[in-house]
C-alpha cells in the first residue's frame, strides 16, 4: 500500500500527485496543481516544481537553490482556503492556501495568495502574494 500523499489530501500517494509529478496525468485544475507542487516540495522533486513555473518566471529560478530549500524545510500540511477559477475550462486562476512547514525545528505557516494561468493547455504558477 502506497504512503499517504505528502499534499495531506486523504488520499495515498499513488492515487493523487504521483501520477502528475511523475509525469503519467495533468492537473485538471490549478488547485490540483497547487496540490501537487506542494508534494513536489515535500519530496524534493526540483524538476517538477520547475517544469510546472510558468516560463518566463522559471527562467528566473535557480535549480540548485529551489533544491537547497526543499532540503531545508519540512512540509507538514497543506490547506487549499480557496480558489477563484483555475477549473477545466478557464485560462487563469488563484488558490489561496496555508501552508504548515517546519523550518530549522519551528513550525510556520506560510499563507499564499497564488496565480496559474495556462501555458502551451496545462497549469504552470506564475507568482503568489504571501502573508
């Protein structure tokens, strides 16, 4: 039996972001993207997490240190609070969500207003507002 999914969504691993990090599905809406980075960072999984960066913005990132903070920081739990389009049928959306981390042993809560938009038919993240 698989592990439960690091997104804390209820569902084991296997049966939620797996297939989409490892590349199998695609996130249907921007919240399962959302969803799935957050596994992407529990996981270290760096190619993801830069493969799902809107262009322009990935352009911008570092490899090395987006790894060096998925090293450094535990993801405990998401809560998705609420998203405003970002389904099926739309080109763009926001997903608020609270984030419980631990870093260097203290808990934080990381709250983030995020925008998706579409790029080449599937959800990427373009840039969030933080709390």
């Amino acid at each position: 039996m698989s592990k439960p999914c690091p997104c804390t969504s209820k569902h084991t691993y296997d049966r939620c972001c797996q297939p989409f990090i490892e590349g199998k599905k695609v996130p249907e809406t921007a919240a399962l993207l959302m969803r799935s980075r957050f596994s992407a960072y529990a996981l270290g999984k760096v190619d993801y997490l830069l493969k799902t960066t809107q262009t322009v913005e990935r352009a911008k990132l570092d490899r090395d240190e987006l790894a060096g903070y998925c090293r450094s920081v535990k993801c405990v739990s998401l809560k998705i609070i609420s998203a405003v389009q970002g389904g099926p049928g739309d080109e763009s959306g926001t997903v608020k969500f609270h984030a419980s981390l631990q870093v260097n042993g203290k808990r934080q809560l990381h709250i983030e207003l995020s925008r998706f938009v579409r790029e080449n038919g599937d959800w990427v993240y373009v840039d969030g507002d933080s709390n």
